[in-house]
C-alpha cells in the first residue's frame, strides 16, 4: 500500500507542506524547496521531505553522503 505517486505537482506538493501554491512557487524560487525533477513539472516528495529536514533542524544542511561514508569508512588507505 502506498500514499500515492512519489513525483506530485506544484498545488499537491504545496499541500503536502501546508502552504499555498503561491508560497510554495516562492520559496522554490528561494531556493527554500527543492527544483521539480529535471524536465517535469513534478516535485520528489523524498526531495521535500529531506529539505523540510534541514530547515526544521532535523538534519544538518551539510550531511555526509551515506555512499561516500561507507566509502571513507572501508578504504584500504
């Protein structure tokens, strides 16, 4: 069971965060939410999500990639 399609677009991913479509557009021109997926009019909503993360203190903007970690973590060097 799912809750919906994953890319939603710009009225729908402004719900998602409880604003309108106008805000929602303006913080996606502040680069406050993330860009709609490269050549689409849709918004990832794990995009979202993981930007609503950092603003809300819940991640750090500048967490480390969990591929270059294991990475760094299993070099032989």
């Amino acid at each position: 069971m799912t809750d919906g399609p994953r890319l939603i677009g710009r009225k729908e991913a402004a719900a998602y965060c409880g604003i309108s479509p106008t805000t929602f557009s303006m913080w996606v021109a502040t680069h406050k939410m993330p860009q709609p997926v490269a050549g689409t009019r849709r918004w990832d909503k794990k995009a979202i999500d993981a930007r609503l993360d950092e603003l809300s203190g819940l991640k750090p903007a500048d967490a480390e990639d969990p591929y270059e970690k294991w990475m760094r973590e299993n070099s032989d060097g």
